[in-house]
C-alpha cells in the first residue's frame, strides 16, 4: 500500500467512524457502506457517541460471535452503573434487572425461570391465535389506498400476541404501548431523560400493579405462570418479576414489528426473490433467515462492556468502555457469507450462521416464537395481496432516525 493509499484508507475509516458516532442521516438511510469500511480499516473502533461514554463498536463477524460469549465482556448494568447513569439517567434501573442485563450465575437462574413458563408447548399453542390475529388484522386493511403497514398490521401483530401471552388485558394495551414507543425512540438530551423517567415510571406503576391483581386471582397466562415460580428455591424477586415482564414486553414486540416491515419492504423490492417464495412456500423459513440477515431489525447488539483490558487486532478496549456489537455488519461480512449485499432468498446455511437474534448465552429467547409470527404474517400478507406494491419507491424509504442505532427498521411502508 502506498503512503497516500493509508492516508485515504484512515480517512474513509475516520469519516465512517465519526458518521457512526454522530448517527448522521445519510449514515441511518444506509450504514451498510460506512460498516464495509469501518470493517475494512477499523474494525474495532473507538466511538465518540453523543452520551459522552467512551465506546467501541465492533463490526466484523469472528470478533463480533466471540465478543457475545465473552466473559470479560459484561452485560451486568449493575457493574456499569456509572455509564448506565449517564446514557439514561437513574431511572431505567428498576427495568433492567432482568436476564438481558446480567451475567451468570444470575442471567443462568433468571433465564432458566423464564424457560421453564416460556415453553415451546405454550408458544405452540398460540399459533391459531396469531392466525386469527393476523386475518383481522388483514381483514381491516382496505383493498384499494395506500396503506401504512406498520401502524395497521406491523406493529399490532406481536403487541396483541406479546401481550395476550404475557396476560395484559386487552382495554390496557393502548397505554402500554404509548409508554413503551416513548423508551423505544429515546436520545440523549436532558428533555429525552425526562421523558424517559416519566415512561418508565408509569411502566413500573402498571407492571407493579398487575403483579398484584395476578397474584390475588391465578391465571393461565405467562404472568401467572412466572408468579408461580416464586414460591420455588432460587424465585425471582419482585423487582426482577417486573423487570422481566419489561424485557418479555419490549423485546417481544419491537423487534418482531420492525422485522415484518423490513421483510415486506425487502420481498416488494427484489421482486424475483418474491416470486421464487410464492412460487414454492417451502422456502419462505430460508427467506425469513435470509431477511435478518440481510437487514435483521437488531443492527446493535445492547450494551456491554469490558471488565478488563481486552485486546481485539491491536486494539485496547479499556476496562470500563461500552462495547457494541453491530450484528448488522457481522452479518455482512464478506469472510463469513458469500456476495453478503447481495439479497438471496435460497441461501445455505443461515439459520446457524446469522447473528441476528445474538449468540451466546443471550440468544434471542423468544426466536420461536418470533420465526412463527414471520412465517403466519407473511404468508397471509401475500396469500391475501399478491399484487401488493410499494406506493412510494424504495429509495424515499424512511429509516428509523433513532440517534444511536439498536434497531434498524422503517419509519413508515406505504402499500397499495
Ligand atoms: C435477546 C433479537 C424477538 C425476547 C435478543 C438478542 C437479539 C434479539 C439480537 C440478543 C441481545 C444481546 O445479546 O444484546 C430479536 C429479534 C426478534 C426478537 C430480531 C424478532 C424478529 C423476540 C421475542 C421475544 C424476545 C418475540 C419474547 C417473547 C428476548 C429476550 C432476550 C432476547 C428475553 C434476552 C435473552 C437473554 O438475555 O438471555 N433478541 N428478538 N425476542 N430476546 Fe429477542
């Protein structure tokens, strides 16, 4: 490589790094180019994110699995209180005492609670339910205008599926979601924390007071389910119920709503891949793995961070520093899949391949049942609409605008 040739090469690094940390527009319509080059020059990177706390971002496949299952790579927010306090402020405490944010052994018994009321004979027999969801969904959306699938169909779908399995009444859902998009497009200022202390609060109140109504009468539910564990050795605490019910609530909906849009979006814009899918519904699991990797609506893993010096390529992350791992690009990564822009609904080997739903001992605990409203939702979208379009085209797409990206998802998708 030449002189100048490096010179270019840590520029292009240092602009794609600056893009990342400022979360630029052009940066959130398309990361994908500034992930290739931060891959390429940078693959472990330091970030200068707006919340002030020093952050790397990890962007290639090998360090981004290995960085999952690393030890000295925590997800306990209780160690991190500091840096927590900054990003959020002190309210989002009380939410995050759950498995996702913690290490073993705690993570261990607290997962292992969950798993055993979180069944796959439980998410089994929700699938007519998500079937008779779907159709009603489906059947409230007009033939003839442009229609925004997200607010109508997209988001719907696993908040009423989330919801019915956790066991929150029908007539509380509104406000619960209201609450729970206000912490899902949170920044960094002092009015954002404001806000977000308000939400939460009100989150607590809610999930406190149907722990109480739940315990006085027993029901089926998963709620039910979990609050009959706690007279067993090793129970979750009240606090760590609530927060679990957060994580179910939060986790279970967003991630699913987002990942419908981007599916539809990425099926309507290579029209053949759709085709093939129709063509021979057998392959529509493949096309679902295909979408999470190609455009999953994870792009970054959450927090974590260093309890040590750790040394990934010659680069020193600090004990102490945020690590994120932006599982978009791992799943990009041209050493791990083969021509990785490029959309295929055929492609082999994904299911085990793709670090969409994480890896390690955070594995996405609700991927069945997430693999199971994709396939339900899909299928009826299209049996139901073949013709279905795009009513604008797909460079207006509107990306989520979130300052600093855990979700990738669309703002709005407008379908005749
Ligand atoms: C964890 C993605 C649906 C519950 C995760 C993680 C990812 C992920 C990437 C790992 C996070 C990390 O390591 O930082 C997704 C995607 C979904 C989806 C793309 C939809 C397409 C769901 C659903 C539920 C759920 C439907 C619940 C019903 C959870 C929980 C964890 C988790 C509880 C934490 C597991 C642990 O810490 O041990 N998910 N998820 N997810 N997910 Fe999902």
């Amino acid at each position: 490589m030449t002189q100048l040739d490096e010179r270019d090469t840590t520029d292009a690094a240092e602009q794609a790094a600056s893009a990342a940390s400022r979360g630029s527009a052009a940066y959130r319509a398309n990361p994908y180019p500034v992930y290739a080059c931060l891959r390429d020059s940078a693959p472990v990177c330091r970030l200068s994110p707006p919340h002030g706390v020093d952050t790397f971002l990890i962007t290639r496949y090998d360090d981004a699995k290995a960085a999952l299952t690393d030890p000295r790579i925590s997800k306990d927010m209780y160690a991190a209180m500091d840096a927590y306090h900054t990003i959020f402020g002190d309210s989002s405490v009380a939410l995050d005492d759950n498995m996702l944010f913690s290490d073993p052994p705690k993570h261990t018994r607290l997962r292992r609670i969950v798993n055993s009321a979180f069944t796959p004979r439980r998410i089994e027999s929700l699938r007519p339910r998500i079937q008779e969801i779907t159709d009603e969904l489906l059947d409230r959306l007009s033939a003839d205008g442009p229609v925004d699938l997200l607010p109508t169909f997209a988001f719907p779908l696993p908040l009423i599926v989330i919801c019915e399995l956790i066991g929150i009444p029908e007539e509380e859902r509104e406000e619960v979601q209201k609450w729970c998009a206000v912490v899902a497009r949170t920044g960094f200022s002092k009015e954002d924390k404001e806000k977000l202390a308000v939400a939460e609060g009100a989150l607590r109140d809610y999930f406190a007071d149907i722990i109480a109504r739940k315990r006085r009468e027993a029901t089926d539910d998963l709620l039910g389910a979990l609050i009959r564990t706690q007279d067993e050795q090793g129970a979750m605490n009240d606090g760590e119920l609530l927060s679990t019910l957060w994580v179910l609530l939060f986790a279970g909906h967003k991630t699913t709503a987002y990942l419908i849009g981007n599916a539809v979006f990425n099926l309507l814009t290579h029209r053949d891949q759709l085709r093939e899918v129709l063509a021979d519904p057998e392959l529509l699991p493949n096309a679902i793995e295909e979408v999470i990797r190609y455009e999953g609506s994870v792009e970054n893993a959450t927090f974590r961070h260093a309890l040590e010096d750790i040394t990934i390529r010659d680069t020193v992350i600090p004990k102490g520093s945020l690590v994120q791992v932006a599982v978009a690009s791992a799943n990009r990564d041209p050493e791990r899949f083969e021509a990785p822009d490029t959309f295929d609904v055929k492609r082999q080997g994904l299911q085990s391949a793709h670090l969409g739903f994480g890896s390690g001992p955070h594995y996405c605990l609700g991927a069945p049942l997430a693999r199971m409203e994709m396939r339900i939702a899909l299928t009826s979208l299209f049996e139901r609409f073949p013709d279905i379009e795009l009513a604008t085209s797909a460079h207006e797409a509107e990306w989520l605008k979130v300052p600093f990206p855990a979700f990738r998802g669309l703002e709005k998708l407008p379908v005749v």
